[in-house]
C-alpha cells in the first residue's frame, strides 16, 4: 500500500511547494490537511473560488483538531453501540497481544514456546506465541 501510495504523496507534497510560492499556503505540508475533493477544485479553479485566507484558517481548524486527536488515548475495545468496554474483573488473567487476522474463530488456543511445539499444531489450532515474524516463521525469545 505504501509503494502505491507514494507517487500520489510526491505530487501532493509538490503541488504543497508550488502552492506555498504562488501564497495560497503557509507550509507545503498545509496540502495533506485538505481533502481531495478541495484540491481538485484548487487545481481546476485555482483560488478564485476561496481566498488564501479562508483556506488557511480551514487548515488550521484541521491541524488543531489532529494536535487534539493525537493526545487522546483510545479504548482497548470498543462495543457494537460504540462504547468503550470495560472489563469489570481487576483480579483475572489476561491475555493480551496483536491479533494475526481480524474475525472471530473457536478453537483450542495451543501455547507455542519452541518450534518443536509448533510441529505438533493441527487443523483448527490457534497458535498462540510470544512474537511470530511476518515471513510466518516462529520467533522465541526467552
């Protein structure tokens, strides 16, 4: 996704630079707070249908509400009506770590240490491990 991404991203931040020496922007960065709706309608039409001025203060109302966002913690896990989910019990177990794929399965969770664990795994197991790598071989560490 990245690779995919990254020519529309150059063209974007150069589109920033132009913009900043014709005055439409502050800071060439000031293009990645617009939509692309905006910028198409900034390249069609140029700035006649806005002033330099009110574009800027829309990016910074932006750049304000993504400072904010930045510093709010989010939710472990969130419920069907949106609401946080607050695990009740402080005195159980809990095991935590990065899911491998999204959904839901049912299976026998299988607690992998070693590789001569992971030999023993069969159809259906959920492997369970300190940190597989993303080449999909098992890495332990003690």
């Amino acid at each position: 996704m990245a690779k995919f991404i990254f020519p529309i991203r150059k063209l974007y931040a150069h589109l920033g630079q132009r913009w900043v020496e014709r005055g439409w922007l502050e800071r060439p960065d000031d293009i990645f707070f617009l939509t692309i709706p905006e910028i198409e309608a900034l390249v069609e039409n140029g700035i006649a249908l806005t002033s330099p001025q009110a574009l800027q203060t829309h990016i910074t109302n932006r750049r304000i509400a993504y400072e904010y966002w930045l510093t709010v913690v989010p939710p472990d896990a969130i419920g069907p009506d949106g609401k946080p989910i607050v695990e009740e019990a402080k005195d159980m177990p809990v095991l935590t770590g990065v899911p491998a794929s999204s959904g839901r399965v049912r299976g026998r969770a299988r607690i992998v240490q070693d590789v001569r664990e992971a030999m023993k795994l069969t159809s259906g197991d959920i492997l369970v491990n300190r940190q597989p790598t993303p080449d999909g071989l098992l890495s332990f560490h003690s």
